[in-house]
C-alpha cells in the first residue's frame, strides 16, 4: 500500500517560523506536535477556535470542524486541530 501523500505547512511566529511535514490523513495540529512545534489549541474537535490560523497560502479540507463557516474560509482562517 502506497504511503499517504505529505504537504509542507510552514507556520510564521513573531520571531521565527517553523515548517512541518503533514499527511494528507492528519490533522496540521497533530503533526506539529509529532514534530515537536507547540502550537495553543483547546477542544481539538474545530468548537473553540483556540487553534484558529491565518492562511497566507494554500488551504485546508475543515470537513471535520464542528464551528467552521464560509465566512472563516472567506477570512483566510483556519482550524488546525481538525485541518487537513
């Protein structure tokens, strides 16, 4: 079986910036974590938007956040913990 494509997200903080390698089968925020970027989040269900980032680039499937609207995407923001 053929391993999962992967997409490079990289994150801009402040001060520096981190990019991290995400399968298309995970979670942005869970493949931070696996390698080694902190990042806040708080329901990890797509509710609270604690997790909420802005796109400067690309986009993100949210088909599993609970509070996600067209508004959001039309923003430019984004939910990782539930972001593909």
């Amino acid at each position: 079986m053929a391993e999962p494509a992967t997409h490079q997200v990289t994150f801009l903080f402040p001060d520096h910036r981190a990019t991290v390698q995400v399968r298309e089968d995970e979670f942005v925020l869970a493949a931070a974590r696996r390698q080694g970027v902190e990042l806040p989040s708080l329901c990890e269900q797509g509710w609270c938007i604690t997790c909420a980032v802005e796109i400067v680039e690309g986009s993100l499937d949210q088909s599993a956040s609970r509070r996600y609207y067209q508004a959001d995407r039309e923003a430019g923001y984004a939910l990782i913990c539930t972001g593909k």
